[in-house]
C-alpha cells in the first residue's frame, strides 16, 4: 500500500483512482470489447423480481441519506430524526428481503471488501454483474442499488443518531465519524458530487424499470424506439453499477482513512464525470421512452375511442354505463354537483333519466345561461304539475386537455358552476381526452354549446338539441329527432315563430290585428328615414302601425348606441334588453342549423326561404319585415323597403281593395325583382354542422363558397375574400 504524507496507509483502490485508470475506462463507454464483457454476464432464468416495491425501499433510504454539507453541523440532533414511514404492507416487504436478501448481502460485501482492499472498478462491476447474471436488467440494478442503500444507509444513519445513543456513538467513532462531521464543510464539494451522482442512477435505474414496464399489447419490441432503448439497456445498466461502485469507493475510504481523504480533489471529479455520463444516458432512453409512450397513449386512446362506439351501438338497460363512459370511468369519486345544493353526487342520480348533455367550453355565453336558466326552471315546473318534461341537465365542460390548468381558469369555471342550477360534472379534468375526440367527431362540437339528449337507456335521441331549446323551448321535449321533425311540419312563416317567448307585447298586436314591422340593422341614417317614411305612409293609409327595432346579430356596441338614438329620438320602439336581441337572432340561426342538421336545409320550403333571407339580410345592412296580425307578408331589404314606402304615390290607389299589406307587397315585389338581389351566408368555424353547399332563397342558385376573415371588434366591417 502506498504512505500519506502523514504516513497512513492508503488502500490500494485510492491509488487506482488518483492514477486516473478508471477515467480511461470512462471514456471508453462505447467501447465494444467492454460491453461484450457485460452482456456475456447476462444469463436470465426468467425468475421476476417486484422490482418496484423494492426501489421503493431504496428510494426511501437514499431520500433520507442525501444530507447536504451546509446542513451536516445539525446532524444528529433530535430535531433531524425522522422515523420511516411505512408506505405499502410491510408484509410485502418481507416476502421479497426472503427471497432476495442473500443476494444483497454478497453484492453489500462486494461492495465493501473489493473496494476496501483495492479492486479495480470496472472488475468490480463486472463481478457484481456476474453476481446477478439470472436476473433481469432492471433487477440487476435494484437489486444492486439495493446493496448500496444498505451500506450507504449506515453511514447516514450513524451520523445521524451518533450524539444521542451511546451505542451508534461508538461505532461511530470506529467509522472516525465524529472527526469527519467536525470537518464537515471541507466535505461539502464530496458530498454534494456524492448526492448528485446517487440521484443520477436512481433516475437511470426509473426509466430502466420504466422501459421494462411498457405495455407489450400495445407497443411490440421491433418498435423502432423500444427496439434502440433495449439495446441501450446494458450500457445504462452497467454505469450505473459502476456509480454505486464508485460512491462505495468513496464512503469506504472516507471511513478507512478520515481526514486524509480530504486533501484529494480527484474523487469529486471522478464523481462528477460519472453523473455527466449517467445524465446523458438518461436523455437518450427518456427520449426513446417518450417516444414509447406517445405510441401507446395512441393505440390505447383508438382502443378507447372504439369502445366508445361500440359502447353507444349496444343496447343497454339503462343510461348509466353510456354516462359513465362519458363522464368519468371510476368509482372512486363522485363525479357530479348538484345544481341548487352543490352537493357532489354519484351517477346513480341519472339513472334512467331522459338527459340532456349541456356541452360547452370555459367561454359560454350569460345570454345562453339566462335563456336556459328561464327553460329549465319552467321545466321542473311543469314537471310537478303535470309529471312531464322528466329530464335532467348535466353540463360537461370541455377544455384542451394539452392546455395546462390554471388558477383564472378554474375560478372562471367555478363561477359558472355556481350558478347553474342543474348538474355539473365535478371538474373538466374528469372528461377524458378520447370523450372529447368523440364528442368533437361524431356530435360536431366545435365551441358552440350543444344539447345531446340521451333517452332512459342512454341511446343518443338527438346530437344537437340545442336548436329545439332555442326555437320551441320545453314544447320539444322529449327533444327526440322524430320530435324536431314533427314540430317542423306544424310550423309556418308567421310573426309568432319569429317573437314568441320573447315579446309579449309583440303578441298582444298580433291579436289585435295591428300592422307590425320588425326592422333591424345599425345604419342609424338608413333607420331614421325608413321609420319615417313608414309612419308617413300608415297615417295616409290610416292604419295601426307598430314598429319594433331588433338589432343585429353581431355588433353589439353599435346596436346598442343605435338604440340609444332610436329612444332618444323617439323613432320606434325597442327591445330594452340586449339579451331579447340576442335570443331573437339565436333563434332564427337555430331554424336553419336545425334543418341543416335534419338534412333538410336546401329542400324547397317556403318557410326556410324566408329565414334564410331574413339571416342573409342581416349580414347584408338593414331590413324590414311586414306583417298585419299574425300574418308576414313582406321580408324585405333595406335597398328594397325604403324606395317601396317612398313610392307610396304609385301603389296608394290599391290600398282600398288589395289592403294595405298587399298592396305594399305587390309594389316591393317589383323593385325586388328589378334588382335581383341576391344572398349571403356566414357560418363560423365553431358552429358544428356546417352544410357543404347551399342554395340561394331568392334565385334559386347554388351559391359559391367563400371564405370569409371577420375581425371580432364590434364596430369592424367583415371583409369578404375568395377562397
């Protein structure tokens, strides 16, 4: 052995790594003959290990064993003592120390002899290795770690309880620790090299384990990444045995020779270069392993994504395994609030419930809340009453799952949540990704909130009913297909369909049999002649004539100053609440979206021809409707009303026989067709259904396709390019 200047002697390992011959081995890591070495000490007995159960203890030991220097003047004070805390079945643990503490005990002794009396490092790995030749890859490395732990935990443990039990004082002064802990800030560089490199081969050895757990009927081993990982395996296992060898090394000298161990720089270099290996190691079998898992996360959400199907072609008993699947898959919690009492509850409460899926994301709308609100409240009204309407509201929010959660978004959510008196599922987090896939591809989820009603036995009865709720409220219940369809050949282009649940005045003139012009649009100049022009022309034809303004169904800010000078200038009335606008415009987009989603949006019906003028024209400036009563006898543009009430000296003369709506009728009829306006249409990104084609109501045409980049301000003008 070679003399200290203070003539100690130094173990024959401290001389190997001062003289640098296991940094040439490190350098050598790619080295062929080497890792031919190691794989020829690989014969496994397919015996199985619970790999994770142990790691588990190791981990618990190595965690409490990584005491930094800056803290090791506190060391051994009652304060630091922590008592383990068991985390699985200590029964567990014993099955597994049975039948594998032999094996730890040889690798411990290894450890500690080979480096004590001089082995050379990669010889000891090697030995090691050929310790553990039966065992898999990743039990060779717990169950080396296993072993470090063990000697490693020792010394930690002494020099944590040294200076209150006179037994571990002993043996700690056998060790030289108390010399070593009074010198402990010379130690800080050692033990921070020490503690870095630990947790470097706990993290290789994670993702070692991590590989071996993969799935098999969901990623093959030819995958090309698992394939490259695997093949990687023996390298990550070997240095990282070869780090346990080292931090052995290190703490057996420490103990062996004390102080004079401390005047040498060299082990914390050789330290260092082993965690800058281990770490690389790590980022090439993360990669692989992430790569791994997109894969799997991929066939397992298609598998997921097909029982969902299946699942919704079944035939089932009742609702509860459909609500399942879509709300949350477990047990463990329970998945929904209770409206009025924000209560969680279990599923059980829908159970054979007709049940209306209230889908949307963070952004609905307060109008959409107060509409729906107002129709539910009716419903459990009725439903008292009269024992109808039994259905429940259950709203799922939907949020990107890849968008991280964050503090503003859960208080937005929880303030919807709060004022929803119907169901609520718990949190978005519980949908689960392929729900959403689902719910985006087969039920057109785009944004826009949408209603699926599901029937007592869980079968969808209509994706989108949304619609329904929107154009005949509580009416439509059960919400069924057949039901919308039904409703659709009741319906007629009347002046009630446009107003009703909106305007009771509105309906109190229908009765009345006055004449009533709904007219809309922001140009104010547009406006002020029209109501004029219009008010001109009932005193000459000496009619009742009431005029309402309705708006638009975007520009908000506009529509609202432009009420603003309607009520000033007393030109007409107007609707007081913004969300009367709002509901209006909804409802007339709902008609159409419904019979686009019946399939029946081009089919020629005189009813639809007209809903699709009146929403053409509001993209188009302003507008104006006729009726006398209930009956609509003109739906016209601002370029076409306002030259036909100006004309009034031409078409005055029929006013007697025709009446006045016929005659007005008539004439405007005329400009209409000298003018040969034509439609247009916008639907937005988020609306679901959209229609591949669509004819236009007035020539009959198929209309061209467009796309169209319209700014969200309010007071933007939407610009029209080709696409």
């Amino acid at each position: 052995m070679a003399m200290t200047t203070t003539g100690k002697m130094m173990p024959p390992t401290m001389q190997g790594l001062i003289k640098g011959g296991d940094r040439k081995m490190i350098a050598m890591s790619d080295d062929n003959v080497m890792m031919k070495q190691v794989k020829e000490t690989h014969r496994p007995d397919a015996r199985e290990v619970d790999v994770r159960l142990l790691l588990h203890l190791v981990e618990d030991i190595l965690k409490r064993s990584n005491l930094k220097a800056d803290s090791l003047a506190t060391v051994g004070s009652p304060a630091n003592t922590e008592n383990m805390e068991d985390q699985t079945h200590r029964a567990s643990y014993n099955d597994v120390l049975y039948v594998f503490s032999y094996i730890i005990e040889r690798v411990s002794g290894e450890l500690t002899m080979k480096t004590l009396t001089g082995g050379e490092a990669h010889a000891i790995t090697l030995s090691i290795l050929n310790m553990v030749a039966p065992f898999s890859w990743d039990a060779k490395l717990v169950l080396t770690l296993a072993a470090f732990a063990s000697n490693y935990g020792e010394f930690w443990l002494l020099a944590q309880i040294y200076t209150s039990n006179p037994l571990a004082k002993s043996m700690a002064t056998l060790k030289q620790l108390p010399m070593i802990m009074e010198h402990s800030g010379a130690l800080k560089a050692l033990f921070d090299k020490l503690d870095s490199l630990v947790q470097a081969m706990l993290t290789v050895t994670r993702c070692v384990l991590d590989l071996k757990e993969l799935p098999s009927a969901y990623i093959s081993s030819e995958f090309p990444a698992l394939s490259a990982a695997m093949e990687h395996v023996p390298t990550a296992v070997y240095w990282t045995i070869r780090s346990a060898v080292a931090c052995a090394s290190q703490i057996t000298s420490l103990t062996s020779i004390g102080l004079e161990y401390i005047t040498s720089t060299t082990e914390a270099w050789e330290l260092s270069t082993l965690a800058h290996k281990l770490t690389n190691i790590d980022e090439h079998l993360q990669k692989q392993v992430a790569i791994c898992s997109q894969h799997i996360e991929e066939k397992r959400n298609a598998e997921a994504y097909e029982t969902l199907l299946n699942l919704f072609e079944s035939v089932h008993i009742d609702n509860l395994k459909i609500l399942k699947a879509l709300i949350y898959p477990k047990d463990d919690i329970l998945p929904l609030v209770e409206g009025p009492t924000k209560k969680r509850v279990n599923i059980e409460v829908l159970r054979r419930r007709n049940v209306l899926l209230l889908i949307s994301g963070l952004d609905i709308s307060q109008d959409e809340l107060s509409i729906l609100e107002q129709m539910h409240s009716e419903s459990k009204l009725h439903a008292t009453r009269q024992e109808i309407h039994q259905y429940e509201m259950v709203w799922m929010p939907i949020v990107d799952r890849s968008v991280q959660w964050t503090d503003p978004m859960q208080k937005q959510f929880e303030a919807l949540q709060s004022t929803m008196p119907w169901y609520t599922v718990y949190h978005p987090r519980l949908i689960h990704k392929v729900v959403i896939q689902f719910i985006e591809e087969k039920w057109h989820f785009r944004n826009k909130p949408i209603l699926v009603v599901l029937d007592p036995q869980g079968r969808v009865v209509c994706p989108n009913a949304i619609h329904m709720m929107w154009i005949w409220g509580n009416v439509a219940f059960p919400f069924t297909t057949l039901r919308e369809e039904a409703l659709w050949k009741e319906e007629t282009w009347r002046l009630e369909l446009l107003v009703d649940g909106i305007d009771q005045t509105i309906l109190t003139w229908i009765r009345e049999g006055k004449y009533i012009f709904l007219y809309g649009g922001v140009d104010i100049e547009w406006i002020r002649k029209f109501t004029t022009a219009a008010r001109q022309v009932a005193l000459a034809a000496r009619i009742p004539l009431e005029m309402v303004y309705v708006g638009k169904s975007n520009k908000r800010e506009q529509v609202r100053h432009t009420i603003d000078t309607i009520n000033l200038e007393k030109l007409s009335s107007t609707w007081p609440d913004l969300t009367m606008m709002w509901f209006f415009w909804t409802r007339l987009e709902s008609m159409l979206f419904s019979k686009i989603q019946l399939r029946k949006a081009d089919e020629f019906d005189l009813l639809m021809e007209q809903i699709k003028r009146l929403l053409s024209f509001d993209k188009a400036g302003g507008w104006a409707v006729l009726s006398k009563g209930s009956s609509i006898t003109v739906n016209g543009h601002m370029t076409t009303i306002l030259p036909a009430l100006l004309e009034y000296d031409l078409w005055k003369e029929h006013v007697p026989t025709k009446g006045y709506d016929q005659a007005f009728k008539d004439h405007h009829d005329k400009i209409h067709d000298m003018m040969h306006p034509c439609s247009r249409f916008e639907f937005q990104t988020t609306a679901g259904r959209i229609p591949e084609s669509m004819r236009c109501p007035d020539c009959q045409r198929l209309m061209e396709k467009l796309t169209t980049f319209a700014c969200c301000h309010d007071d933007a003008v939407p610009t029209i390019y080709e696409g």
